[in-house]
C-alpha cells in the first residue's frame, strides 16, 4: 500500500520538550479500517505522538499526512470534520454537562460552530440542534447507555463514563479513532466487551489504540508499533512483536516470557514502572 492509500502516515516525528528527547524519528502508517496497537513502557512517548497524530502538538521534526495531505488543523472540530477523533488518558468528559450533552459536543463535525455553541444552542437553528441530540441520543443508545443521558458523568460508574467518552469520541463517525488507554481501570469483563467493541469499530474505521493491557493489544491489533525511550523498536503483528526479545527487554529489562501464559492477560503497566 503507498502513502496515499494510508488514510494517516507519521515520518520522521521527533519531539523535544527542553532537553528530552520524548519522540525520535518515529514512523507509523495506519491503513483504512485497521487497528494498529502502539505500546511501550510508561514515559515511552505513547501520548505525546497521540498529540501530535491528533494535530494537538507540533513536532519538532517530521511530518504527518492526512489522506496524502497535510492534517487539517489543530483545533477539535477542524479534526473531527476532517473524520479524525480521539479519547484521552484518564475521562476528559466536561463534568457540569450531562451524558448527553457531552456527546453532542462530539458530533461538531457536523456543525457550523464549536462545542460549546451548539450546546448552548447559541446562532444555531432549533432543528440542527434537535437533529444533533438525536444523533448524540443514538450513539448512547448503540453504547448501551441511554438511561443514564441526563446524568452528569461524575455520578456515574467509571466503566460506564469510559463509555461515555467513547460514545463522544464516535458520534462524529470518525474515520481514524485515537483510543489512549480505554482499558484503564476497567474490570476483565469490560475490556472483554471492549475488545467486541473495538474489533466491531474496525469494520467502519481505522483504530490507534495505546494500552497497557497486553492481552487486549494482542487480541485486537493488526499490527503493532512498539516505543520505548521515544524510538521505535519493534512493529509487527502481535505474533512478531510478542516473539521479539527486545520487546521483553524493554518491559521486563530481561528477554523473558512477559508475554505469556497468565501475564498476558494482565496489566504490564505495573511491571513497567
Ligand atoms: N508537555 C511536556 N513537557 C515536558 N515533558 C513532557 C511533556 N509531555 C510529556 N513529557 C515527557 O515526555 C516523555 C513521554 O511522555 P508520554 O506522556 O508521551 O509517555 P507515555 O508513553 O504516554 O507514558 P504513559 O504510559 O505513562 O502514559 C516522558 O518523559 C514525559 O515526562
Ligand atoms: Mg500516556
């Protein structure tokens, strides 16, 4: 496939804060409808190259494509209408807005202005706001968390605010989703509906998934990206990443079986530290 054929293409990203070095001469194509895992140690540089894919942070060095072309901009909305939305590390949801208004404030792709006026309704037409919650509305139903649409997030369980902030992230029907650790703090059960969700995403739209969550990463991923020290050590797909000793290395600092068996499953965040 060539670099056009990708819908997202990063060459050569290096990013310096001061004097660290948190990305050097990072590359990485992601094709349509594929998920691509990037994984490595805390501090690997797993978010700042989010930032920098999602147009949020300029790289020092290097360059991003957006289907063969430069990234659309650097605000939310000028991304999400050019088919590209992210989640966070951690919730990010807007605390005093309802579940419901959060996701509308995902679904500005479609609207004329920010977040904020259409959620206030302010300059818009009654009927596009009403069309916006009623796709807003749909998307929690089809996340299976419509009762809870008038609620704030904070009263809410933390699995079910992770929800929240994918229904928002997906409202838009993004092309390119940027999940950064959606499994964090949730319990086996959920990552395992996770995991459903994500490869049920895959049919409509590309996927970057950063986490920790190694049996996730290895169920879901096409391919993989691996970071360590902000440079990229080893790709593949999960069968050749997981056989490469310096992926083990990097975790474990030993080329041992951080892979296998029961670990697997785990978190190797913890053994990261
Ligand atoms: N705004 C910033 N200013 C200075 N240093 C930064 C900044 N953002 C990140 N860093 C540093 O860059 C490096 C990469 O950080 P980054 O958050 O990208 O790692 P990560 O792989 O996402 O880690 P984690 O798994 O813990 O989330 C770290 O050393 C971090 O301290
Ligand atoms: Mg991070």
């Amino acid at each position: 496939m060539t670099t056009t054929e990708h819908l997202l293409t990063a060459d050569g990203v290096t990013v310096r804060f001061g004097g660290l070095t948190a990305l050097d001469d990072v590359g990485l194509q992601v094709a349509p409808g594929s998920v691509v895992g990037l994984i490595g140690p805390n501090g690997a540089g797993k978010t700042t190259l989010f930032n920098v894919l999602s147009g949020v942070l300029r790289p020092t060095a290097g360059t991003i494509t957006w289907k063969g072309a430069p990234p659309p901009g650097r605000r939310t909305h000028h991304l999400a209408r050019a088919g590209i939305a992210r989640t966070f590390q951690g919730l990010n949801l807007f605390p005093m807005m309802t579940v419901l208004d959060n996701v509308v404030a995902g679904a500005d792709r479609l609207a004329r202005g920010g977040a904020f006026s259409l959620v206030s309704g302010l300059g818009r037409h009654h009927r596009d706001e009403r069309d916006l919650r009623a796709r807003a509305l749909g998307a929690l139903e089809r996340f299976g968390i419509a009762e809870h649409a008038h609620r704030l997030p904070g009263t809410l369980p933390y699995g079910v605010q992770k929800q929240v902030a994918l229904a928002r992230a997906c409202v838009s029907d993004p092309e390119l989703l940027l999940l950064d650790e959606p499994a964090s703090g949730l319990s086996g059960a959920q990552i395992d509906a996770l995991a459903d969700q994500i490869r049920g995403f895959s049919q409509d739209m590309a996927v970057v998934l950063v986490e920790h969550h190694m049996d996730l990463v290895m169920r879901v991923c096409d391919h993989i990206v691996v970071l360590n020290f902000g440079r990229v050590i080893s790709t593949g797909t999960p069968a050749q990443v997981q056989a490469d000793p310096a992926v083990t290395q990097a975790y474990l600092g030993t080329p041992a079986d951080s892979f296998g068996g029961e670990s697997a499953a785990g978190d190797v965040n913890g053994a990261a530290r």
